[in-house]
C-alpha cells in the first residue's frame, strides 16, 4: 500500500520567540517492509541552520535553530510511504519469555547491543511493584514470548480507557497505572513497562496509523493523528509490532517514523524557546491511502 | 631532610599519651606494630612537639576562623531554611611516604586508564558489551549512559578528570571504595583547604618537606590550553549556580587557574561553537570545564526535565569533540556495579593486572549475587550504584537489610529483583585512623580520603599529591560520607629537594603575560553587580537614617523638637506609608518612635526595610563572589555571621542600638572601600558604580522632598538642613566652605548643583553619563539609546536649576517640580539600562512539546 502523510504542527506564542532550538524526529525511517519514496520537511520561519543527523537507534533527526524574533512556528512534514505487509508470526512458537536470559546471554554467539539495552528501564518505562505484578498474569513460566506480549496487550486495552484529557506528556506511568486511563504513549509506557519488569526487550515506535471512517461516511481531513505503539523482540522473528491502544498486531498501516527507548528519545518536536509565554499548538495528522497494492 | 624538627627523634610521650589511650581498632596510620611512630610521621610529630598545647590550640582556633573567613564552611548566603553545611579543617593533615605514595599514584593512573578505555568502548564500538566481557545491562540500565552522547566521547579525548575515594582496610591495602568520573568532584575544596592550613601551619608543612599542589595546578593549566588548541584560549568553568552545595570549589578553582565561571544561561550555541553572552556581544568560547552533571548539560538533546546547561552543547560537541572536558556521558564509569568486573577489565583491556581493588562489591543485576546477598543478608548493605556527585562527604548511607522487619525484607527482596540492575550490595572494609587535634591532645580517627586525577600536556594521567580526607563514622560508612564535613589536609613527603615555590597566585613573569585588556563581563554578571553597588548604598542610607532618628530622641534638650525631628527622618525611608504604619496618629513619644524604627529594620512587608536590603545585599553579592576581593568578601562574610548583630539591633534600647548602627555603616562602609580599592575599572566596575549613584541620587531627592516641601517654618527647616547635611555627610564640608549656620540656598547649591561635591544629586548624575559613555552600545544605530537620553535630560533639568530663585519661593513650587522631574525619570533610567545590557527581554527558557494524542 502507499500512502501519503501530511503532518502539520502549527505553534502560536503568546509573545515573540526570541530565539528557539528544536530537535525533531519527524522523517519516516526506511525499513524492511517500509520505503520512504519521498520526504520534505517545510518549517516557517526559515530556520538560521538545520543540521541532521542520525541518532544511535538509527532514527533521522534533525536540529534547528531559530534565531529570527517570531510569534507563530509552522512545521509541516509530508512523505510518501510504500507499505509491505510483514511477514506472518505465528505467536505461539516463540521462544518462552524465561528462556530468553539464555538466548541473549549465555549462547556461545555475540551479544546484540542493539536487543539488549531494550531490556533495561528507561525514564518513562520504570516499573513499579504494582505493574510488575500486573505484567507477570500474562506470562506464567515457559510462555512463548510473543504469545504473552500479545495477551498482555489485550490486558491493557480492555483494562484502560482511552481519555485524552487524563493525562499529559509529564504523567508518569504508574500514575496512568493508577488511574487507568492515557492515551496511546501512556498505554506504549505502561506495556513496555511491564515487559521489562520481565526483561523482555520492547522497544517504543512513533508513528502514523491509517484510520477508515466510518461504513458509509467520507473520510475527514485532519482526523488523523501521530501514534505510538511497542514492538517486541523474539529470537524466531526478530521484532514484532503490537499496538496496545487498538488491541492489535500492526500490519501494514501503521507508519513507523521512529523507534526508541521510550517517548523520550524520539518525540517528535521537543523545543527550547526563550520568550513566548504561553504557547497554544495545533496539530493535524493525514494519512490517504493512494494505491492499494504495491506499485510495480 | 635538613629540618631542626626533621632531624630531631625523641617526641616527649604527653604528645601520643592521649592517642596511645584510645585504641579505636583498624590499621593505625601513626604508629606501627610496635607501638613506635612510623618513620614518616616522626617531622610532623617533631614540629607539633616544638610548639605548646596552648600554641598548638591557637593554631586551631585560627584554622576555623581561616576556613569560616574564605567561606568553605558556612554557605553564608544558602537559604536560611536548609541546614548549613559544616565545614572543619584539622591541624594535623594525614602523611603518605614518598615510598607508598609512588604506588598509589602508579595505581590511579592505571585506573584513569583504564577508565577511559571503557569509555572509549562503551560509546564507541562497545565490543566490551558485544563480548560479555561488561553486562550490556548494568551499562543500559544506570541514567548516566547518555545514548545521544554515542561517537562523541570516543573523539573527544574522553575522561580529563578522574577522583578515588580510598579507605584502608584492616589488612593495611588501600581499596577505592567510590570513583568520580563526572567532574572535578571538589578538587577546588582539597586546593581551598590547602591554602588555608598553609597560612596557619606553614612552617610545620615546609619542616615536613611535603609535596606542593602548584606544579599540578600548573600543568593542567597546560594541558587545558593544549586540549583547547589555543595559545590564548577562552576557558569557562560551567557550574550550576550559588545554590549548588559544591559551588564553592567551583569558584575558588575557577579563580585559582584564572578561569570564567559561567552558568548554562551565560552561553549560547550556535552549530559548532559555545557563546559567552557579554556586555560586547557573543564572545567564543575555547573550552568548558564542566561541573554540572553530564544528563543536564543539555536540555535540548539529554534530560527534559531541567534547564542547568545550554541547550544544543550536545550539538556542539558533535561538530567540536573537544569543546567540553570531561566529555558528556563519562560518569557512566563512576557506577559501582562496575568494580567486580575491572580486574577482567584490566586484563582485557589493558592487558594488566588491577593494582588497586574497589571495596567488595556485588551488582544486583548479577542473579547469582541477588542469591548471594538472598543467603546471607546481614553480610551486605544495599546501595544505588550511581549517586550524583555534589560536595564531598555527601554519600548516602547503606541501606542495612539486617535492620528490616521481615514483611520489609520481602518487599525488599521484590525490588532487587524488579530493580536490581540500578543496585549494589557491598560489604564493609574497615577504616584506618590517623591523629586529629582534639580537645586533649591527639586523638585517633577514622577517615577516608579523595585523590584527584588529571590528564597532563603528554596525553598521560598525573596525580594530585595531595588530597581531601575526611572523618568517617566506620560503623555506618562504606563510602566517603561524613556529614560532619570534619576534613584534613593531605601531604605527600617529597623525596629529596623540591623545586622553588611557585604559587598561581603570583605567577612568574616566564608564566604570565602581561594582560591589560578587559575581563569579559558576563551580562548576567554586569545586572549583579549593578545591584551589588544599589544594595550597598541603600543598606548604607538606611542605617544612616535610622541613626538619625535615634540620635535625635537621645538628644535630651529639646525633647519635642527632638521627636519631630526623629519622626521626619522616618518619613524620609517610609515615604507616604508613615502615615500609615503610625495608624494616623502624630508620633507623640519616643516609644512610638522606637517602634517604628523596629518596623524599618524587621517588620513588615514593606520592601525597604533593613531586613530585606541587608538580604537583597547578601544575595547579590554571592553570586557575584567570584568577582569580589576577598577582603571585600571577609568584610561581608564577617557582618553576616555576626547574625547576633541582628538580633541585639532587634531587641536593644535606643543607645545600644546607636552603636550596634555604628558597626553597621562601619562594616558597609570597608565594605565599600576594598570594593574601590580593589576592583579593576572596567565595565564589571561601571555598573556597581552606576547602581551605587542611581540609588544615592534617588535617596537624597526623596530626602530633601520630604525635609522642605512643604517648605516648613523656620525653627524646623534649620534642624531639616542640619539634618540633611548629617545624612549626606556634607556636614563638614558646609563648615569649611561657609562658616554659618546651614541655610537653605547654599545647602541646595552644595547637595543638588555642586559637581564636585561626591554628596551632591549633580555629582551622581554626572558620574553615571561618564559611565554611559564608555560602554559599549551593543545596538549602535543613529538613534540615541534611551538610557543616554534619559541621563542628558536628569543632567539638564539639575544643571539649569535656579537654586536662589527656589529658596526665594514661599511654596517651593520650583523645588518641587525639580525633584519630582529627577524622581521620575531615575527609575526609568534604571529599567533603561537594564533592559539594554542585561538581557531582561530574555525570560528563562522552557520547552514546548507535542505530544502524541490522537483522536481515534
């Protein structure tokens, strides 16, 4: 499938910005399954230097300084993305979840950095006593892997309430614990959470979903959005995308831009300002699907 | 050694009868197996047997008061609130022989090494991690290993600066019980704590013929111009600010080597290159020597949560590797976990064997040490395996499983599981104990001691000889935590004769040049100091009205007169409010008079009184104390901590509260003039002087409004002149200039007109347009900047002024509009000035995200 993502952030300060920095992971990452046919980043006010680079998890970043006093920020990002559908998992062959200290440790072959340090707490993903209990009725001993992130997902999406207005992007997890409740990142931190509170490597994705309107009615512009899911490894299939806010494995409509540690490590704008005040922003988020199979 | 004390071997046995009395247990650093001094002790022991107790208790008495005067001891300014922290220096410094010395210095630098090949691997190829030879988890899991920082630090030369804090076991082997690999972890203390001991006990130190720190000092100075790669490099200290517990080694060490201190909001980034923001405009900056922790010194690209760094220094770093010493990212090798596994470091990496062992540690994260420390609990206490590094002696306690309630161990237990990678669990090793100076003489003590590590010019590691012990409670401690902030010196004996003395105090002319050109002056820095001189001058007027008043009830003649007198001198500070705080009411008696001085000094909100200018001045001047000389410092520091003079002024009667203002204005007054004396005219030195002016002109107009408008009879206008020229301190020179009794028009002529008078509003005013004219104008346009335009017209309006015509005046009409045209426009001067070299526009920073938050 291909599609066509136009994300649109628009900032409004109440006062001049005098000089603002931002770091943003906002370029589609190529992988295996996803080619990005093309990519622009239009950001107004012109920006006086934009450096990118490529961060340790591999994702496309860039930096941008803003030195021109201004009141409004403009960043729009479009892309064009060929979707595969990934190949097909069977869960329940999987490695089991406490066998996997063997697997990445104690076999004879080289470690692999880049699975191991998704095993590790991270700022956002630190579990309580109270989430690792919660995580550990969905892996009971010798589990395959994959079958209990599947079933722990599924937890969490009937066991939350989606509510976009019970948290923020400074409520820690076990706050979202408590009350039950998040939006997709919080639901993304809880999961991962829970699968290290097992040291099962998870890592976090940012991205875009394709939505369907509703049967019947004409697909809204703008009522997309950025989202956030997991991806968890196994050692038959390497790793897997599980999208806990939707009860789903993901398949070929979700986008992914980035992929980290936790919301920290690839959120999508994070800027430093000086002056500005109070700042309102808006966000807009279209995902048209342009062609249902692979263009050949 | 050549010493009369060196040579001398027969110590009078009252000196150890004390020391000999109280056997604490541990190796005994003083006496050896036989009971005798070991050799290396025998100079100290010799010097400190030349002198009497009393002699040797008056040396301590002067060693507290040393340490107090250049302020390691109390945080004199720190929030009232928190408890201050303390801070002792003993007499007697620990000794380390030439011989054992050699192998510790071989054995620190081996580690230094050691460490920086981590580093270099962990982010860089980390084949450690790849290999199993380092657990990937104990690396991933501690907040110090900062991801973005990968590629960085392997270019960047990595670590610059490495401190051990040692202990020596029972079995006599010295172990490393904590490494500090972030920054220069209070080397600035060990060099403050050096240079106080030798004002009091240099003869002792130079009888001893212990090492000296400057040869160090100086070839870091070396080095940090090699690394900088420039012969005239801008070096910067970056610390997080007055209120950080370790910010007095920042301050002294950046004022030893000569250096700028600067907080992250000083600089500015740009993709390649550090900016000091200065009163000239953005001024490059060739190195920072950072002491502010690696995750916060960037908030663009490292932890979100707070704001101590620059933001985008990260960036810097990836286009400049060596712009920044340590490197970001290195206190990852201070993790305690790491210490199991650096003998199989050693061998891997360096293909050595590890000289010097940590203390017996276990990571958590190990599941074969979870079960160890399962099986035999009472063994080991529990501790994070990385803690921050702030002021030494800071190091949190175990966490002691013995003393837990069984349903705590098992909640215990859950969380080294869930958290065990984040954990240590160690046991104990013991302390050592050397002589400290106590109340009978020398007693036995426990300590602990830090040594410090650089890199030199060579690329190598040398070792500071010298250190900072401190007293440790070893029944509690495992790390360097003594709260008690008890310290002692540490001398390395030199073998042989040592090079002539060189202090970086007083450089040489083969180490100097000769720098004429202006210090750069940090924005922040110049608002500071323009606040320094307001505070100082309002401080000053204050007590010198408040004198005034008091003096005026004291004068028995005219006890009427006297009361009025005294109540207008109180309308001069409270201004309007006088009426009110009296409740309407005249002020019939000296007790309301008294009361209403108690207000001006402590009460209330109003935000004039003593109190809070006092506060105001203390604020100001700590966070300017680099720039402050120290006896202008001293001066300061010792009015403070008489905080008994706040309180006898609170609560003494009229006369003793004459005197106790006496000390007052006295101490504001030396104050004042080592700040004259001493600072060098630059622009640092146009704005206090400017605060200073705007806050006298302003106080004497205020002054002569409420004295003569409305123009009071004639009994009363001559007790209102003398006492203007008494708070002017123009008295005399009226005398000398008129031989009369005051009258209004010469004394007008003498406070508002004369330009040569330092009293007058005109002298004021003209002191601050030479100051504005040689500024630098940081917008230069062919507008006049406002602030020059508001000093022309204050300088105008006082220039044309009439006085003769406005004595004349029955209503003062003329005088009136004049004051109130200066009254008006000084604090507009004021804001003008700083909002165009202080940066006022600017508010602090703060971060706007986009959250992920979709409407499905």
């Amino acid at each position: 499938m291909i599609f066509e993502i136009a994300h649109k952030t628009h900032y409004r300060y109440h006062s001049t910005v005098v000089q603002s920095l931002h770091l943003m992971h906002m370029t589609p990452r190529a992988l295996s399954g996803q080619v990005v046919r093309h990519h622009n980043l239009l950001i107004e006010p012109s920006p006086a230097s934009r450096q990118a680079g490529v961060d340790v998890f591999g994702n496309p970043n860039l930096i941008v300084d803003i030195e021109a006093p201004h009141r409004e920020l403009l960043i729009l990002s479009r892309s064009t993305i060929e979707k595969h559908l990934p190949p097909s998992v069977k869960l329940s062959a999987t490695t089991p979840w406490d066998a996997l200290d063997f697997r990445l440790l104690r076999a004879a072959n080289e470690r692999d950095v880049h699975v191991l340090m998704f095993r590790c707490a991270s700022r956002l993903t630190t579990p309580t006593l109270e989430i690792a209990d919660y995580s550990v009725r969905s892996f009971a001993p010798s589990r395959p892997v994959l079958e209990g992130a599947m079933d722990l997902i599924m937890r969490i999406y009937n066991d939350f309430e989606f509510d976009p207005h019970a948290t923020d992007v400074s409520t820690p997890v076990s706050q979202v614990f408590a009350m039950r409740r998040g939006v997709c990142q919080d639901f993304a931190h809880l999961a991962l959470a829970c699968l290290r509170a097992r040291r099962i490597p998870a890592r976090y994705v940012s991205g875009y979903l394709h939505t369907h309107p509703p049967v019947g009615r004409p697909k809204l512009q703008g009522a997309d959005a950025s989202h956030a899911w997991i991806s968890v490894w196994a050692p038959e299939s390497g790793w897997v995308d599980l999208d806990p806010t939707n009860g789903i494995l993901a398949r070929d409509e979700h986008i992914t831009v980035a992929y980290g540690r936790d919301y920290d490590d690839v959120s999508p704008i994070s800027g430093v300002l000086r002056g500005g005040g109070e700042h309102s922003v808006s966000v807009a988020v279209d995902v048209n699907m342009v062609a249902d199979a692979t263009a050949n | 050694m050549t010493t009369a004390a060196a040579t001398k071997t027969e110590i009078s046995p009252n000196l150890l009868s004390a020391y000999r009395r109280r056997d604490i247990g541990g190796y005994d650093e003083l006496l050896g197996p036989g009971g005798a001094p070991r050799p290396h002790w025998q100079p100290l022991l010799a010097s400190l047997d030349d002198l009497t107790a009393d002699e040797r208790q008056l040396r301590t008495t002067r060693l507290a008061r040393r340490v107090r005067e250049t302020g390691i001891a109390y945080d004199i300014f720190a929030d009232p609130n928190t408890s201050a922290q303390r801070w002792t220096l003993d007499l007697l410094p620990i000794i380390i022989s030439a011989d054992e010395w050699s192998g510790l210095e071989r054995a620190l630098i081996q580690r230094a090494r050691l460490f920086d090949a981590l580093l270099q691997d962990v982010y860089g190829h980390q084949d450690l991690l790849t290999a199993g030879i380092l657990p990937a988890e104990l690396i991933f899991s501690d907040p110090a290993y900062l991801a973005p920082c990968n590629g960085i630090v392997p270019r960047s030369g990595g670590l610059m600066f490495y401190a051990a804090d040692l202990a020596r076991g029972e079995d006599g082997r010295w172990r490393v019980i904590d490494n500090h690999t972030e920054t220069l972890a209070g080397i600035g203390f060990a060099l403050a704590n050096r240079v106080v001991h030798t004002h009091v006990a240099g003869d002792i130190f130079n009888g001893c013929n212990a090492r000296r720190l400057a040869p160090y000092f100086q070839e870091l100075q070396t080095t940090l111009t090699h690394h900088s790669g420039r012969e005239n490099a801008r070096v910067a200290l970056l610390t997080p600010g007055p209120h950080h517990e370790d910010y007095f080694s920042h301050a002294f060490l950046a004022r030893y080597l000569g250096y700028l201190i600067v907080e992250g909001h000083d600089l500015k980034t740009r993709s390649a290159q550090v900016y000091l923001k200065t009163l000239e405009g953005l001024k490059e900056i060739d190195l920072i020597v950072r002491c502010i922790s690696g995750k916060s010194s960037d908030p663009l690209e490292l932890d979100p949560t707070g704001f101590i760094g620059p933001s985008g220094l990260l960036r810097v770093c990836r286009a400049s590797p060596h712009a920044v010493v340590n490197a970001i990212g290195t206190a990852l090798a201070q993790n305690r976990g790491l210490g199991p596994y650096l003998p199989t470091l050693a061998h891997h990496i360096l293909g050595e064997e590890l000289e010097l062992k940590d203390a017996p540690r276990r990571w958590l994260g190990d599941p074969d040490a979870r079960q160890e420390l399962f099986d035999h609990p009472d063994r080991f206490s529990i501790r994070k395996a990385q803690e921050g590094t702030g002021r030494p002696g800071q190091a949190a306690l175990g966490w002691e499983a013995r003393a837990l309630a069984t349903p705590e161990r098992e909640k215990m237990k859950r969380e080294i599981a869930l958290h065990g990678a984040t954990l240590v669990a160690e046991e104990k090793i013991g302390f050592s104990c050397a002589p400290i100076h106590g109340s009978d003489g020398l007693m036995p003590k426990p300590f602990a001691m830090r040594l410090f590590v650089s890199k030199d010019a060579s690329g190598s590691y040398q070792v500071m000889p010298g250190g900072l012990a401190m007293s440790v409670d070893p029944d509690r401690a495992v790390a360097l935590s003594a709260p008690e902030g008890q310290t002692r010196d540490v001398w390395v004996l030199a073998e042989g004769e040592q090079a002539p003395h060189i202090s970086l105090w007083r450089p040489t002319l083969a180490t100097a040049r000769i720098e004429r050109s202006q210090r750069v002056i940090q924005s922040r820095v110049a608002d500071d100091l323009f606040w320094l001189g307001r505070y100082s001058e309002r401080a000053d007027w204050t007590m010198r009205v408040l004198r005034g008043a008091l003096r005026r009830i004291e004068e028995d003649s005219a006890p009427d007169s006297g009361c009025r007198a005294a109540r207008k001198c109180l309308e001069i500070l409270f201004g309007k409010d006088l009426d009110l705080l009296a409740r309407g009411r005249e002020a019939k008696d000296d007790a309301e008079i008294e009361r209403l001085c108690a207000t001006l000094i402590a009460g209330g909100s109003g935000s004039r009184t003593l109190e809070r200018t006092l506060d105001g001045l203390y604020r100001v001047a700590h966070l300017v104390r680099d720039r402050l000389s120290l006896e202008a410092w001293q001066t300061l520091s010792k009015f403070r901590s008489g905080e008994t003079w706040r309180e006898a002024l609170n609560s003494s009667q009229p006369v003793e509260m004459l005197d106790i203002l006496d000390e007052g204005i006295a101490a504001i007054a030396s104050f004042n003039g080592f700040m004259h004396e001493n600072m060098t005219r630059n622009f640092g030195w146009s704005f206090l002087d400017m605060g200073r002016r705007i806050e006298r002109a302003q106080n004497l107009g205020e002054a002569i409004l409420t004295l003569f408008i409305p123009l009071p009879d004639a009994e009363e206008l001559s007790s209102n002149l003398l006492l203007l020229l008494e708070l002017a301190d123009s008295f005399i020179t009226y005398r000398s200039r008129y031989r009369l009794d005051p009258m209004l028009p010469l004394v007008l002529d003498l406070l508002l007109l004369d330009e040569t008078n330092p009293r007058s509003l005109s002298y004021q005013l003209s002191a601050i347009a030479r100051h504005l004219e040689s500024l630098p104008d940081s917008s230069p346009g062919s507008e006049l900047p406002e602030d020059r335009r508001l000093i022309i017209a204050l300088l105008t309006s006082i220039r044309l002024a009439d006085v003769e015509a406005m004595a004349k005046e029955d209503d003062g009409a003329m005088l009136e509009r004049l004051l109130m045209d200066q009254l008006d426009m000084l604090p507009e001067l004021s804001n003008e000035i700083s909002r165009h070299y202080f940066n006022v526009m600017e508010e602090a920073p703060h971060r706007a995200q986009t959250r992920v938050d979709p409407t499905i």
